[in-house]
C-alpha cells in the first residue's frame, strides 16, 4: 500500500466509533453493571471521553443507566446484534450435533470461538453429563495466549498476522515473555505435527484441553474448537490418544460441509 492510499483509508477511519465499541466491549458476561471509571481503565479511554461516549449510547439505547448505583448496564439493541451474528453463524448449526456427541462421549465440554482482539469469545458449548464439566456462557472471552483455542488459531494465521497478535501479547504480558512464547510456539508446532495442541493448566488450573483449528472454505476465516475438562477427569494420555483426533476428525467435517453448496 502507497503512502497515499494509506492515508485516504485513515481517513475513512471513524475513532469515534471506534471508541463506542470499545466502550461497548467493556461489558462482559459476569461483569455486572460498570462505571465510567471501570470503562475507562478497561479501554484505556480518558475518562471525560468516556463520560460522553456513556451519554451517547445511553441517548441511543445501547446503553441503559441505572441512577441509584450510577453505573450502566448494556440494552437490548445489543443483544439484538449479537443474536442476529449468532442466527447467521451456520457452522454453529453444522458442527452442534457431533460437538454434542463428542461432548457426551467425552463428559466434558466442546466449544466453539472466534477471535476478538486479544481473546477468544465462545459463539458455542455443548457439555457432557457430568456436573464437573466445563460450563462457560455463550459471549465469554478467554486469552488467546493461554488456551487451546487461542493457540489453535495462531497456528494457522499467515505469518504476518501472526506476528502482530504476538506482538500484542508481548505487550500485555505480566509473565515470563521467554517462557509464554515457547509454550505458544510448542502449540504451533503440535498443530502442525498431529493437527491439535494440548495445554493443561495454564488458563486455569487443573483444567486440561485440546484445540483445533477449524478454517472456514477458501481461507476466508479461522476458528478454534477444543475439548476441555478437569484434570480430575481427563488425563493427557486420553486428550492425547482419544480426545484430539476425535476433535481433527470432526473439524474436517465440518469444513467439508461448510464447502457445500
């Protein structure tokens, strides 16, 4: 891209908008209500900015403002939004049967994500019998650094952008870098030897899983789908010998149907 045409598309860029979805953002599942300066330390907005973005969405009903607590909880014209995403979603209607039949088989929890940022937000779970499984609401985020999902997904993004999501986590990581990235890079590796990767313990402790990649037809996009469970329940001998091809096996059939007309 010339100079030139890199500035005509900044100019297309609307921050303001931009910011109202950060702002937007801010509200995740279990959060509760939050405050302009919750907000703002989660954005990273100042705080003035994010007193009008607040009062804007709030005008518009994105927002609604609860007086006695002075904080804002998000309005059903979102919810609107997301559930029109998730009816449009067809791989959630493909893979929810063999997710379930793999959950049962397993009694653990199979889930389905996309990349947001930094994260992986779930769009789909399917759980097994047991009251021990993995249950985790549709909309949640985990890192992409520290889980299957996460690490599935890096393993199959072109170089480039994979080295700007790395760059993002180095710079949000109050760990060892060193040691995150050699983890991360092992995932990769294992995904490209046996088709999944396995990390156990790192999001949460004692919980393991398995993540596989699930690229949508003509490279037009990338998933993650995993099995996890409690270390309890599940060893490593069986996410390893069991659990993860099963799970290869079924995301290969769901991007096959995904290629049919």
């Amino acid at each position: 891209m010339t100079k030139k045409s890199a500035t005509k598309e900044k100019r297309k860029f609307v921050s303001a908008l931009a910011r109202g979805l950060d702002v937007l953002r801010a509200f995740q599942p279990g959060s509760g209500p939050l405050g302009n300066h919750e907000i703002a330390e989660f954005t990273g907005l100042p705080k003035p900015t994010v007193s009008r973005l607040t009062y804007t969405l709030m005008q518009i009903g994105y927002l609604n403002h609860i007086g006695r607590l002075g904080k804002y909880e998000l309005g059903t014209p979102v919810l609107a939004l997301g559930y029109a995403v998730l009816s449009n979603m067809q791989v959630r209607q493909l893979a929810h049967s063999r997710m379930q039949e793999l959950a049962n088989h397993a009694d653990a929890s199979v889930a389905l994500a996309v990349r947001d940022r930094l994260s992986m937000l779930y769009v789909h779970n399917c759980v097994g019998y047991s009251t021990l499984a993995l249950r985790i609401e549709i909309g949640s985020r985990v890192p992409i650094a520290m889980t299957s999902l996460g690490r599935a997904m890096l393993a199959v993004l072109p170089d480039a952008e994979r080295d700007y999501l790395m760059d993002g986590i180095k710079a949000r990581s109050k760990d060892d870098w060193n040691k995150l990235k050699r983890r991360i890079e092992g995932c990769i590796r294992q995904v490209e030897k046996r088709g999944f990767c396995l990390v156990d313990g790192e999001w949460r402790p004692h919980v393991r899983a398995v993540g596989v990649p699930l690229i949508f037809p003509d490279n037009s996009g990338v998933m993650a789908i995993n099995c996890a469970g409690p270390s309890v329940k599940i060893s490593i001998e069986q996410l390893e010998e069991d659990l993860g091809p099963r799970l290869v096996h079924l995301a290969r059939e769901v991007e096959s149907m995904m290629m049919r007309p």
